[in-house]
C-alpha cells in the first residue's frame, strides 16, 4: 500500500485573548491509499481542527505551529493560499456534515458539477458532462442524465449527501476528508452513505479520513481508527484492535459510555476522566424537597398519562380556499397508555412525529381530536383549562438542546427557581435558594453554580441544569425530548444514569422520546415505534429488541450500528 | 472553570468578551470617546460656553455678524464668530447641538419604545395581529421618514394656536421624529422574536404555566434588546438629521432657541454674503457628531450582533 498523507508531530494554536489554545498537540497519523480512518473524539477535541488543517481552511486566528503535513512526498503546510486552492478539489476532497448547505441551491445539481470538473480537470463542456453523469451513476443516483437539470431542493437528504459525495469526487481526488458526513441524516440514510463511501475507497484507490463523534459508525466501515482526547492523539489502530481492546484510559471510558443494543444494563459504568465535576451526592430522599408528595395529585387514579385516538395535522400551505389548503399529518390517531412509574419510550425517524406527541402532552400544541388524560383526569385543550394549569406542577420537560433551553439572559438560580417562584411552592426567598441549591447538588453541579451564566456551562452541565430546573415543582411526570442527542457519548452516558438514579428515587414516570434505538433500550421499559405520525408496534424493551413484530421496527434494528463489543 | 464567587459585577462586566473586543478595537475607541465629548459638551454647555445667548443683557446687537477670531475684523472674545443677532457662535453651538441630541434621544426613545412594542407583540403573537401591524408598519415605510415627519409636525401645528407654536416646537418635532422612526424597530425586534419565540427556553417557560405577558417580558424582550440597542444607535444618528433637516425647512426649533439646524438655516442665508462661518461651523459640528454617532452604531453591531447587516 502506498502512503498518502503524512501528518508529522502537527500541532495548532488558536491565540485567543490573554491566552493561547492548543487545540492539536503533537499528531501523528499516516493514511495509505484505499484506506478509511475514523478520526473519533468528543466535541472540542480538535478532529475537525485537524480536518481543516490538512485542507487549509484553518479558521482565523488558527495557524500552525508546529510539524509538517505531508501529501505525496511534499510538505503542504509550506503552499501559498494558491496552491492550496490548486490542491483542494483536484488532489484532495471534501465532504462536510450538511448536504442542505454545502450546496448552492440557486444552481442546478449539473451545473455545479460540470462548473467544479471543468475547473479541476480543464475538461470541454461535452466531456465535463459526460463525467458528471458518471460521477452521478457511481455515487447511485437513479436516472443521472435527467437529474443533472434538477435543484438541490429536489433531492432528498441522502440523495443530496450523495451529490456532494459525487462533487468531492469531481476532481478525482487521491483523499478524502469526510467531516461528520452522516450526522444530519437518519440512521437507514446513514448506512447507505456509508456504505457508499467505502464502495467509492475500494473502487478508486482514494484514502478517507472520516471525522466523527459517533464510534457507530466508524465501526461500520473504518479500517483504521484514531481516538483523539483534548487535542492529542491518544490511540490508533485497527478497528478491532481499538473497540474490542482499547489500551489507553479514554478510550476504554468511551467504549464503555456506548449505549449497547445487545443487553439492558443497570448503569453505565462512569467516566471520571471527562467532566471532573460531576460527581452525584446521595441526599435523603424521603425528608427532601423532591420527596414530599405534590399535596393534590391523586396517586391511584390509573395509568398516569393516557391518550386516545389523538391527531394533529399541521397546515403546509395557507390558502383562502378550503381546497387548496395543504396538510401533514404529524400524528396520526395515536392510543397509547403509560402506567405510574413507568419509562415510555417513543422511538422513530425525523419527522415521524414523535416530538409532536411529546408537545400535546405537555401542552404545547393542541390536538385537532382525541382525548388526553392524566392521572385520570381529562384535560381539555384549551390553555388555561384548569386540569391543565393543575399539571403544570407535576408535568414537566426536559428539552432536546441544552444551548437554547435556557434563557442566556438569566442567572442559574433564576432559572431553577422560576416554577416555584410562579406556582408560589415554597414559603419564602430564603426556602426557594436553599431548594435551589439542594437541587444542583442534586444533579451533581458545584454549589457556586446557582450565581452563574449558562454560558460559563458545557453542553452536559446544561443539561444537568435543565434536569434540575424540571425537577423543581416536584413533578410526577418528566417528558424528555431528545435529552441526550445534543451530548456527546460520555456525557450522554452520565445524564443518562442521572435520570434513571432520579427515576429511582423519586418514582417519576417517564416519556422517553429518542430516535437512538441503543439509548432506549438503556433507558426504557416499554417502546413505542412511530412512523409517519402512526404508531407502528407498541412492545415491552425485551419483546422489541429480541423479537420485533412489525417490519418496521425489524428494518429499524436492522440498521442499528453495532460495536459487536463487550 | 473559574471561581466568580469574589469577583464584583463590575468586574465581571469589564471581563466581557464584548467589552473586551469593544476596547480593544481602535475604531470603535475613537467613536466612543468623539460621541461622549459631544455628549459631555451638550450637557455642560451652561458651563463651557463663554456666553449665555438667551440672556438678552449678553447679547450685543452691534457685535452681530463678526468673523472668528482669527480673521479680519474678529473679536478675541467670539473665538468662532457671531451670528446675525450679535450671539457668540460658539455658545449659540454648544447650546444648539445640546438640543439636537436632546431631540434626538427623545425622539429614538419614543420610536424604540413605540417600535419595540409592537414588534414584539406582532412577532410573538403572529397571525391577524402579526399582519395588521406589519402591514401598517409597510405602508408607513412607503413614505420617506422625513415627509411624514413633516406631516405629523404640520399637524400638530394645525391643531395649536399660533402663540403657543414656539413654546411646543420642541415636543412636536420629537414625536414627529419618534412616530415616523417606529417601523425599523418594529422590524427588526419583530424578527429576532420570531427567532426567540421558537427556542426551547420559551417552550420551557410555557410548560411551567407562565402566562404570554410574562414570557414576553422575563425572556423574550431581554433577548431582543441586543438588536434594539444597536438600532438605536443607528436611528440616533438619524433623528439629529432629521431634526436638523425638519430645522433647516423651519419646520422644526424656531430660531429663539436655535438647534444646530436651525443654526444652518439662518447661516445659509448669508452664506453668499461671504458670511461663511454661521452656517460652516454648526454644519462641521453636525457632521462630525453624526459621524461619529453611525460609527459608534456600526462598531456596536459588529460586537453586539453580527446577524443584523
């Protein structure tokens, strides 16, 4: 095998104000030809970073510090911003995360494509085309000649993936760098793609180095892997070699932190190496704020969320004609119960309406039909329909982003403090800061958190902090939309363990909603699988995973990425 | 993380990334100071200027029309000349320029709040509301500003007797500024509530029971003044212009009490007369301040909210 790129001892520093960052530290990595490398690591680990460099579209004010990149024998950190532009696209591809915005959406798909294969290869327009309908057949675009006249907006996701695979090809590069190439899209998408890419690197000889978060996927289709922690190289190898038996400390943590489809496991064995303040302190439950009981919630009045025949269509298109009105059906008669102290998990696509559903329980969309009940009493759906302004203390959410769950503008106090200000739970100021500190330590925050920012947290502690901002009414039902899908994995391993520890002793009923299969099978008694607004098959988390009934839920575990590990 | 515990809130605010990148940007440096030195000669005019022109026992009738100093025939004692009724130009400018940026302050606070209102109002609340108020906003942003400026200022003239026009001038012409500078506001908070109005905090806020008025001032409207302020600014700059211009057309501060326009008006009638100065220095000072305002407003917007270009 020939060796294609050479990154020697490479590092990278941001100088920011006062302070430098050191954002690549020492790399070393070498890929052959006809080879796919994940480059794994959490967010802030420097993958992209490095990505960037090899391409020079370092972002100001980064600059190399440090070792030498070196393509086919020359060292390209020394390249003019000429050359550079020379290399990219003819020697060296790009594939990025976002199809939607990667492309220029004012230009047909042809045309971009013959505009980047005249400019790589100096080709005639007649043969420009001609190559653009190869590239199109090779990348598994059905019927290439008439497509090259269609826009962006005409493709679907994968598809439009598929024309940006199809442009970094343009050139007939000698590598490829994939920079999260699969993470906009849904999973039966994803190993498509993926599939695709390694089709592409066996064929042309090309050399891929495949930036991701997700160990998923670099399971699928990688030869080699390289785990990167805090900007420095930790571990390479073989992908059996690093998921089945990972020497180095980190990458033991994040294989572990990996939800596993295979086996339901009580916890997830915790990492310490990665967020060193979130160490959980037991408190006394039964004499504590979250244990006394919310005075008026009837406890033995049935299941305690119960809907029936619920349906809400949303309008697309407006018009004043009743006719030429538009609709989606975003949930399409749904009938599902959940029993007290129960985790109910609604898993499914983008768009399947999953959410929707999570949001007319909580009172944020209203259903065209149907009836929803809690604790046994009916709510109507009008705003302030007293039964709903009952749940409100006992029904909370804990959202999908924790970047814009909370308002930036106020201190953290404020925000955990805000329901048991507005409902009047407690009997003074002094009784809500003390709940409220109680409460962060309770998600495992330092005592110095209540008096700062959001922003002053990370993605995890944010979380942490909205878990602790829902807990605060003394809620008997929590509805997690998505909680975890903005976290990386160890994180999400952590909030993960919060929650059951929560649900464990504080006997919350739990909506799960997630589109990870692995995740809900961590975390979920019962399973829900929904398609276009439709429940598909409503199973115990054993019967779903073990023996699915409905082809939709078997496709759905058939796409599942599996680390065949531990 | 670093202990903030000790640490005061000034201290804290001075260790704001965006005031870090204000101070440390020489542009906008500069701006800052020229807008606080004309903002600091307004307010201590009574104090700076060397003459009070509204007293009448100041005012020397024969020392009217004078050159600056420097020139032939100017007295040391009117460093920057005199106007036709024999007012020291400089004193009459200090006092000038402090009304206009009376004016225009007043006249960006009643747009801002009028603005902002109904902007947050529309965006939160959206449909027929959402509608009506954008759709008059549009009708009125047909118009030019000034002309409606002009037209609510005749108005308001209408309606008055006559002996009571130069005692009002001042507040028609800033709800004249003020009612035609609504629209931008209401655009532009109009659009970053919209943005707002779908992130997860507000979705928060509502699953705790927090009723629409609540939401809209706890959370959406600290999240919006970013924007506001840096539109501010920018009308600021604008409403001196248009006092000056509503000024200039005698529409505006009569010239008893004359603002810098009005100050303009009066030098351009005798600007062919080789009385250059009357109208050459208010003008210079208007300028420089108007300059130095829409810098201030640009650099702000850079810092403060880079999405509004």
């Amino acid at each position: 095998m020939t060796q294609l790129l050479d990154i020697r001892n490479l590092s990278i520093d941001f100088p920011m104000r006062g302070l430098v960052l050191n954002a690549v530290k020492g790399f070393n990595l070498q890929v052959n030809a006809g080879e796919i490398i994940g480059l794994v690591g959490e967010s802030g680990a420097g993958k992209s970073t490095v990505g960037n460099a090899i391409t020079g579209l370092l972002g100001k004010p980064g600059r190399i510090s440090r070792g030498e990149v070196i393509f086919q024998g020359e060292n390209i950190c020394d390249y003019t911003d000429e050359q550079m532009r020379k290399l990219r696209g003819r020697r060296i591809g790009m594939i990025f995360q976002d199809p939607q915005s990667s492309l220029n959406p004012l230009m047909t798909v042809g045309k971009q494509l013959v505009e980047t294969i005249q400019e790589c290869l100096g080709l005639r327009l007649k043969e420009a085309e001609a190559r653009a309908i190869e590239l199109l057949n090779d990348v598994g675009i059905p019927d290439p000649e008439s497509r090259l006249k269609s826009y962006p907006h005409q493709f679907s996701g994968g598809m439009r993936q598929r024309v940006v695979i199809a442009l970094a090809l343009a050139g007939d590069p000698e590598l490829i760098i994939a920079d999260e190439p699969t993470t906009a899209l849904d999973v039966s998408i994803q190993s498509q793609i993926l599939q695709l890419i390694r089709k592409i690197c066996d064929e042309r000889g090309v050399g891929v180095i495949m930036v991701t978060h997700d160990i998923g996927v670099v399971s699928e289709i990688a030869d080699r892997v390289a785990v990167m922690f805090r900007g420095e190289l930790v571990e390479v190898g073989g992908v059996d070699q690093v998921l089945r038996n990972p020497q180095h400390e980190y990458t033991q943590n994040l294989i572990v932190a990996v939800p596993s489809p295979d086996k339901r496991l009580h916890r997830f064995t915790c990492v310490d190496l990665i967020e060193g303040e979130a160490s959980q302190t037991k408190i006394d439950v039964q004499t504590h704020w979250l244990g006394k009981a919310n005075s008026d919630v009837v406890e033995d009045a049935g299941p305690a969320i119960e809907i029936k025949d619920m349906s809400l269509a949303f309008r697309l298109k407006n018009s004043v004609l009743k006719s030429q009105r538009t609709f989606v059906q975003a949930v399409d008669n749904v009938s599902f119960d959940i029993e007290q102290g129960e985790t109910f998990g609604l898993v499914g696509e983008s768009g399947s309406g999953k959410s929707t559903l999570a949001r007319i329980v909580a009172g944020l969309h209203t259903a065209d039909k149907g009836e929803l009940s809690i604790y046994g009493k009916k709510i109507g759906f009008k705003h302030n329909d007293p039964a709903r302004r009952h749940s409100r203390t006992f029904l909370q959410v804990v959202f999908q982003d924790p970047y814009s769950s909370m308002n930036s503008r106020m201190n953290i106090r404020d925000i955990v403090a805000e329901p048991m200000r507005f409902h009047n739970l407690t009997e003074n100021e002094a009784q809500t800061r003390q709940i409220v500190d109680d409460l962060l330590d309770h998600v495992g925050l330092g005592k110095t958190a209540a008096r700062r920012y959001p922003h002053e947290f990370s993605g995890g502690q944010r979380q942490r902090i909205a878990i602790a901002r829902a807990l605060a009414s003394r809620p008997k039902i929590l509805i997690c939309d998505e909680p975890t899908s903005a976290l990386d994995v160890s994180t999400q391993a952590q909030i993960l363990n919060l929650l059951r520890d929560l649900q464990d002793e504080l006997g919350l009923t739990m909506l799960f909603i997630s589109h990870d299969l692995p995740v809900v099978r961590q975390m979920c008694d019962r399973i829900a699988v929904m398609r276009h607004g439709k429940i598909c098959e409503i199973a115990s988390n054993e019967d779903l995973f073990e023996n699915p009934q409905h082809e939709y839920s078997q496709h759905l575990l058939k796409l599942m990425p599996n680390l065949g590990a531990s | 993380m670093i202990d903030t515990e000790k640490t005061s809130r000034l201290s804290r605010f001075l260790d704001n990334d965006m005031v870090w990148s204000f101070t440390h940007s020489p542009m906008a440096m500069a701006a800052g100071i020229a807008t606080l030195l004309f903002f600091c000669a307004a307010l201590f005019a009574p104090i700076i200027a060397p003459f009070n022109p509204f007293d009448p026992a100041q005012v020397m009738l024969w020392d009217g029309k004078l050159p600056p100093a420097w020139a032939d025939g100017g007295l040391p004692q009117y460093i920057l000349g005199t106007d036709d009724q024999g007012r020291d130009l400089l004193s009459t400018m200090l006092y000038g320029g402090r009304l206009s940026i009376l004016v225009g302050l007043a006249a960006v606070l009643l747009g801002m709040v009028l603005g902002t209102t109904l902007g947050v109002i529309s965006g939160f609340a959206g449909g027929l509301t959402d509608v009506i108020i954008m759709r008059i906003a549009d009708v009125q942003l047909t118009i030019p500003g000034i002309l409606t400026a002009i037209m609510i200022n005749g108005f308001g003239r209408a309606f008055l007797p006559i002996e009571y026009h130069n005692q009002f001038a001042i507040y028609f012409v800033i709800i004249a500024i003020g009612l035609s500078d609504w629209p931008q506001f209401a655009r532009v908070t109009r659009g970053a509530t919209m943005v707002e109005r779908n992130k997860e905090y507000v979705q928060a806020a509502r699953v705790i029971g927090l009723p629409n008025w609540l939401i809209i001032l706890r959370h959406v409207l600290p999240n919006v003044m970013r924007s506001v302020i840096v539109l501010s600014t920018l009308s600021f700059a604008i409403a001196i212009i248009s006092e000056a211009t509503l000024s200039f057309l005698g529409q505006g501060i009569p010239s008893t009490t004359p603002s810098l326009g009005t100050l303009i008006r009066v030098g351009n009638e005798y600007l062919f007369s080789g009385l250059w100065w009357i109208a050459f220095f208010p003008s210079l000072t208007l300028v420089l301040l108007v300059f130095s305002v829409n810098l201030l407003g640009d650099k702000l917007r850079d810092i403060l909210d880079p999405k509004l270009r």
